[in-house]
C-alpha cells in the first residue's frame, strides 16, 4: 500500500548578473519563502533541460532574455512538509525585470553583490557567495 503525503519538488533558481555586477532579486508574495528576496526560477517542465528551464523561467517571470552560463550548486530545503531541491544557477542579463506574476512576486531589484537585503533568502546568498569565489561549473 503507498500513502499519499508531502512530495519533493525540484526547483531552478537563477542569479542573474548585469553588466554593473549587480544581481537580480524578487521580493516573493507568497508560498515557500513569502516576503524574502529570491532569484527568479521555477519548476521544470518534461523534456527540458535545466538550462532551458532556466531562459524560459526567466522570460516568464521578468520578461528578460537572458544567457544562463552555468550551476552554481544544489541545496534541498524543508518547511512544514515541503521540500524543495533548488538547483542555482547563472546567468548574464540586463535591462528592467517586469512583475509579470504578481501574485507570486512583488517587485524586481538589482542589488550591488555585497548588499543584498537581510530577507534575502540563505540559498541566494549562499549562491552569490559562492559564484563571488569562483565556484561555477560551465554548462
């Protein structure tokens, strides 16, 4: 007999750098991590690669194009019963993100690496952390 319960779910994330150095964020409105600074992303879709997922995540979320370059790192996170695989990624944008989600994302900020607001989400900032020493793997 299988039971039904919480199910885990897999996630990409994307830190997008501009030109100025700066990376991305979106104040989340609700759900896992509501009201914390996180990258845009979201689930991937049969067929896809995570790169794929990544442009189209993207695209979707803040209406940018945007040239993902590789994985920063995998972290799993449990709340309640969600769990959560975000896969981090990186990419290279620029212009202005729309809030093209409003019910999922309030606003769209470019912040300087070495300031990211203090509800910025440990993953993100583990992920900028880690990019700022070097560690990506190309894709």
């Amino acid at each position: 007999m299988v039971l039904a319960g919480p199910k885990t779910k897999y996630s990409i994330r994307v830190m997008i750098i501009n030109p100025e150095g700066e990376v991305l964020l979106g104040l989340k409105n609700r759900g896992f991590h509501s009201n914390n600074w996180i990258f845009p992303g979201g689930q991937i879709e049969f067929g896809e690669t995570i790169a794929q997922c990544a442009a189209r995540e993207v695209l979707e979320e803040c209406n940018m194009e945007v040239t993902v370059q590789g994985l920063i790192d995998v972290v799993s996170e449990s709340c309640s019963e969600k769990h959560v695989v975000f896969i981090n990624l990186v990419a290279y944008g620029q212009g202005k993100a729309e809030v093209t989600e409003p019910q999922e994302v309030k606003e769209w900020r470019w912040y300087p690496a070495e300031l990211l607001p203090e509800n910025t989400t440990i993953s993100a900032k583990n992920a900028v952390r880690k990019f700022s020493g070097g560690q990506m793997i190309p894709l």
